[in-house]
C-alpha cells in the first residue's frame, strides 16, 4: 500500500474510532442511542474505506498474478 492511501486509511480509522467511541459513551452513559442518520454515515465511510483497501489489494493480486 503506498503511504498516501496508508495515511488515508489511518486517517479515516481514527476518525471513525472517535465516532463510534463517542455514540458508545452516549448509550452507556445517557441510555441514548444514535440517530439512525449517524449510523448510516459510519457504515458509509466504513463501506468507502474497504473500497479504498480492497482497491489496492485487488491491483496487488493482478500485478502478482503477472
């Protein structure tokens, strides 16, 4: 993976580690749970993430392939 896309990656985990820390909290402090639009959007930049990662290992196994 080269360093841009690896950056990105580390980029958009932490992001979503402090998303879904943060939706934890509110269920277990307040009992609240996400609105159904927050959740959306996390499975959204999850699902773009392992298109970003999948991307690279698909052009990886082609090139090996070679």
């Amino acid at each position: 993976m080269s360093q841009t896309k690896r950056d990105q990656v580390i980029c958009h985990l932490r992001f979503l580690r402090k998303e879904l820390r943060e939706m934890h909290m509110g269920i277990k402090d307040d009992g609240l749970f996400p609105e159904p639009g927050e959740l959306r959007g996390i499975i959204a930049q999850l699902e773009a993430l392992l298109e970003l990662v999948e991307g690279n290992t698909r052009i990886q196994s082609n090139s090996e392939a070679a």
